[in-house]
C-alpha cells in the first residue's frame, strides 16, 4: 500500500472512529494510550453539532429547556448523522423527527414551532429576486392577464400548522435575560407565510379565508384566470376580479411577488 493510500485509510478510520464510534483498531499507536485523546474529539463532534443544532433553532431550546432539547438532539444525532458540509443544514429533519418520536417531545406544538423557525432559516438563505411593482404590472395589456401565473420570491413559503405556536415565538424572540412565562398554545388548523422581500425575513399568519384559497393554488401555479375562478367559489362571481386584486395588491405590498411573473 502507497503512503498516500495509507493516509487516506487512516482518514477514513479516524472519521468513522469520531463520527461514528467504529473501533480503532490498527489506527491508534501501541506505545501509548490513545484513548482518552479520541474520546475528546468524539464528545467535541458532538457538542459542535449540538451546539450548531440550538443555533439553527434559536427559540425551540428556549421553548422546550435545556434537558428535553439536549435529549432531543442525542436522538436526532443518532438517527440522523450530520451529511452536509455545512453544519448550517443540520437539523433539517428535525420537525420530522420530532412528529415522528412524540416521547421526545414535551408539547405537540413544539413540532410546529421547528418548522416555523427552519422556514426562516431558509428564507434568510434564500435566492434574491426583484419584487413585482405595482407600476411594472400596470404596463401589461388586460388581454394577458387570464394567462399571468404570479411568480414568488424565492424565499417564500407556506406551512400547514396545527397549533397556534406565533405568539410564543414572538415572546421568545423579544424576551431578553430570563425566558418568559407562556400560555400553552392554542390548537387550530391554519396557514403561515413566510418569505425574504429584501433583507429582513417575515412572516404572517394567513388569517383571510379567500386569500387562506387563494394563496396555496398561486404558489402552485395558477394562472390569474384559474385564481379567479377559484375568488368566484368565495365570494360569488360579481365580486371574484375585485377579490382577487385585493389579494394580489397585498402581495405587492407586502413584496412577496417577484418580478419578470408576467410575459412580455
């Protein structure tokens, strides 16, 4: 076996030996003890993972405490080792993993609230792209608006959520030293935007029912036409095209529309 060959083995037995506990053997020298040495890079990938894993969810420790979320990410760890060169991504089945081992979780809405918080993870990380004026989508000739499919910011995302988790965000978020006292979440089946119009990411509970309709099918690729057909079982066919418009004004307001969405 080349050096270079040998080298790169010893890499690979070093990894396994930190990443995964694989025995050592043949790797650690005879002359002295090695031991206690691996185990040091053993407890430091783990504590830096950890550690990685209450950065990339800021409030979810917070909200759960220190014992259930250390739990929490010894489970996850084990069933699903770091793969990304990045240690920015890990935990991004976290909200799965917690759906999937309730025991682990002190309170159902703990789910919801780590999806919340990796949908603004991603956001923030999200591509740019120019927000649709109001002025760009007055130049378009009415002939081209039934076939118009909007176009979101790259960022933008949409969650179904079973309990009512903002509030304690928000009070985690704006609560400085000590956590806050919180009321335990309210359940309910319900919407929440999030997306990136520029350099602040955002979010809203979608709160309107005909936008509640309207929304998923946009992001899904409706053409306006197919959005106001859809107004029409909302609201009645005299008032789908106003309905509709006020949602898409909103939108452009809000800069969750990107631009380049009509054809030329």
């Amino acid at each position: 076996m080349s050096a270079t060959m040998q080298l790169v083995r010893q890499q690979q037995q070093l990894r396994a030996a930190i990443v995964d506990r694989a025995t050592a053997t043949g790797l650690l020298r005879t002359d002295t003890n090695r031991e206690p040495l691996l185990r040091i890079y053993q407890q430091a990938y783990t504590a830096r993972l950890l550690a990685a894993l209450r950065d990339n969810f800021g409030v979810l420790p917070r909200a759960m405490g220190d014992d259930a979320f250390d739990a929490l990410g010894h489970a996850y760890l084990q069933a699903h080792p770091s793969s990304h060169p990045s240690i920015r991504w890990f935990g991004h089945r976290l909200a799965q993993f917690m759906a999937e081992q309730p025991d682990l979780v002190p309170h159902p809405a703990f789910v919801d609230l780590a999806r919340m918080e990796w949908a603004l993870r991603a956001a923030f990380d999200a591509a740019d792209a120019a927000p649709l004026s109001a002025a760009s989508l007055a130049t378009r000739a009415p002939e081209q608006w039934a076939g118009w499919v909007p176009r979101f910011q790259p960022s933008a995302q949409l969650l179904n959520l079973s309990w009512r988790i903002e509030p304690a965000w928000r009070a985690l978020q704006a609560s400085e030293g000590e956590d806050p006292e919180l009321d335990e979440p309210e359940a309910g089946e319900h919407l929440l935007l999030v997306w990136r119009p520029q350099l602040e990411t955002r979010w809203r509970s979608v709160s309107d029912a005909t936008e509640a309709v309207l929304l998923p099918a946009a992001m899904n690729g409706d053409s306006f036409g197919a959005l106001c057909e859809r107004a029409a079982e909302q609201v009645g066919e005299a008032n789908a095209a106003a309905a509709a418009v006020g949602v898409l004004q909103q939108w452009i307001a809000e800069g969750l529309l990107a631009e380049d969405a009509l054809p030329a």
